[in-house]
C-alpha cells in the first residue's frame, strides 16, 4: 500500500473520497483516506 501511495498526491485521494460520499474529516492524510477508500477505487486511481 506504501507504494500506491507514493504516487498519488492528496488532493487527488480527497476528490475520490467526496465521489464515494466518505467524509475524510477535519486534517486527513494520504493514508487516512485511503484506509477509507474501497481497495478498488485505490487501485483504479494508481492505473490512472
């Protein structure tokens, strides 16, 4: 997961995040809002 994350960038994750209706809170990180994030919308963001 390290590594997918690598490559994206914050603003990026947040878009994905408000898409699928998850409220990432008040100072979210890049993991914080990938352990939120479904395991498919995080590896479809990485193919893009």
């Amino acid at each position: 997961m390290r590594e997918l994350l690598q490559n994206l960038d914050l603003k990026t994750l947040k878009e994905a995040a408000k898409a699928q209706g998850i409220k990432p809170g008040r100072c979210p990180t890049k993991v914080s809002i990938a352990r939120m994030l479904p395991d498919d919308a995080l590896r479809a963001l990485v193919k893009k």
